[in-house]
C-alpha cells in the first residue's frame, strides 16, 4: 500500500511539470513583449502587450512553448513507465473509424450539450461570449496543426501516461478532460463542450493507446470550427449559442449513430484496459509482446 500511495503522489506530479514547463516558457514570452512595449512606447508598454497578445503570430508561439512541455513530457513518460513514444505512435493496423467516430461524438454530444444546458442557465445568468480570432494561414497554422500536436502531447499523452497503472481510466479519463478544458479559458458552456470532447479523446487513448486518432480528431474538429458554414446555424441568449431546431435533430442522428459504433464496433475491438490499476505498485504492467496468430488457410468458395 505504502508504494501505491507513493506512485498516486508521483502519477500527478510528473504530469503537472510539462505544464509548468509550458507555463514558465509562456510566462517569458508575456514578460518579453512587455520589456519590448516598455522600450518601444515608453510607459505605454500595457497597450503594446495588449496588442500583441492578439496578434497571431504571439498565439504560434504559445503553442510552441506547450509543444515544447510536452515534448519533455515525453522524457518524463519514459522515465516513469519505460515506454517508447514511437509505438503510441503508429498506423499499423489503423482503424479510421476510430478518429471519424470521436469526432463525431465530440461534436454532436457538445452541440447538443451547449444547447440544452445553455437554454437553462441563459435563464438565471449572462456570460461574455468566447471569442478568438483563427482566421488567416497563422491561424489555420495555430488550430489545425501545432494545437493538435501540442495538446495532445500534453494532455493525452503525458496526461494519461503519468497516472496509468496507479488511477482507474475513468478518473484518468475525467480528470484529462477537466483540466484540458479549463486550460482553454472559455465561459461555462465552452468549458462543457471542450471538457466533453477531452473526456472523450483521453478515453479512447487508454483503450486504443495510439495517439495518432486523437492528433487526427482535434485536427479535423478545430478545420470544422474554421470553416465559414455556420451562418444561421446559431443564435445567442444572454451570451450563450444555442442552435436551430433542425441542426439539433442532425446532432442528435450523429450523437446516435456514434454510440451505436461504440457498442457494436470499439467497445467490441478495444476490450483490454491498458490503464488498469495495478494494486501492489502502482505502476503500469509490462508490456508483453502478443502471440502471432497462424493465418487462416486460403480456400476456394464452396456452393
């Protein structure tokens, strides 16, 4: 037990330290634009950060700075559970329904989530909108490419990887999620939406432990978000986007859709529990090379 309780205090404390990484890295970057401001505009050094704070250029660097934190996390994985990146890094035998399937649940359960939940508490309370400027090549380049990468090298990969072996998959699952909305800064219902979608994606890294099918995922929602379809699709109360009637009955065909390939499909394929918690260390069980199945005999169709 005694051991247990010290991997479950190791588990969280090295998935903290890329994000302190990040955290310092990103804190040096605010502290340099305001050095600059100082020595360009004099006293007027807030306007100048301010200003360039929104400028996309400063958001790239941001995401190099978590990419940066969460390439050392992966020293920190390797240290603590002895794996190598490159096999969570693989498209041997790579199942494509797995990214499309989580794509689609993460969108359809979070509009559908937004709207609902929005439509409740748009009635008690007013919150300032999410707003963040991606238009533009810098900002294609900010979502669709460094953000995929970034994020889920931190909090798919060193988020998970830390905590397997000493937390069962749905705390791992839940806590990755909390945390990887709360990084994004968005108002109650962003907050829900993005949480739903790393719920999700952190699930099905611990049963798949491929992390290309959440790189792809994140890719292909944050192009989706970009794409300037969505006129009429929304309308807001209070602060809050709610949708149209008919766009919730599509989310709803795809929310359903994506459960019944989870039953009849994933849960089928990915049966195994990677993250299961292993009682007497804490630490993740070995990795065991898989027997090679004989290849069935090749015979002609019979009538």
């Amino acid at each position: 037990m005694k051991q247990l309780t010290k991997q479950r205090l190791i588990g969280p404390a090295l998935c903290m330290a890329p994000m302190g990484v990040y955290l310092c890295l990103s804190f040096a970057l605010v502290f340099g634009l305001l050095i600059i401001g100082l020595c360009v505009n004099g006293g007027d050094g807030e306007t100048f950060l301010n200003e360039m704070l929104e400028h996309p250029l400063v958001g790239i660097a941001d995401q190099c700075c978590m990419l940066t934190g969460g390439l050392l996390g992966v020293l920190f994985v390797r240290m603590r559970n002895k794996t190598e990146f490159k096999k969570v890094l693989t498209f041997k035998n790579f199942d494509w329904s797995v990214p499309i399937m989580l794509l689609i649940f993460g969108w359809a359960a979070g509009e559908l989530v937004d709207h609902f939940g929005g439509l409740i508490l748009s009635n008690f309370m007013t919150v300032p909108p999410n707003e963040r400027d991606l238009s533009g090549i810098t900002g294609f380049i900010s979502a669709c490419i460094l953000a995929p990468l970034a994020e889920e090298l931190m909090f798919r990969y060193c988020g998970t990887e830390c905590l397997r072996g000493a937390y069962p998959t749905w705390l791992i699952s839940l806590a990755g999620g909390l945390v990887f909305a709360a990084v994004h800064f968005y108002n109650i219902q962003g907050f829900v939406n993005v949480c739903i979608g790393g719920v999700a994606a952190a699930y099905v890294y611990c049963k798949t432990r491929n992390l290309w099918y959440t790189i792809i995922e994140h890719a292909l929602h944050n192009a989706l978000c970009l794409l300037p379809i969505f006129d009429g699709v929304y309308y807001e109360k209070n602060g809050f986007v709610l949708g149209q009637w008919w766009w919730l009955l599509i989310n709803a065909v795809l929310l359903t859709i994506s459960i019944v390939w989870y039953f009849r499909h994933f849960r089928r394929k990915y049966t195994g529990n990677p993250f299961a918690v292993n009682k007497e260390t804490g630490l993740p069980e070995p990795e065991i090379a898989k027997p090679v199945k004989a290849a069935p005999a090749v015979v002609p169709y019979q009538y």
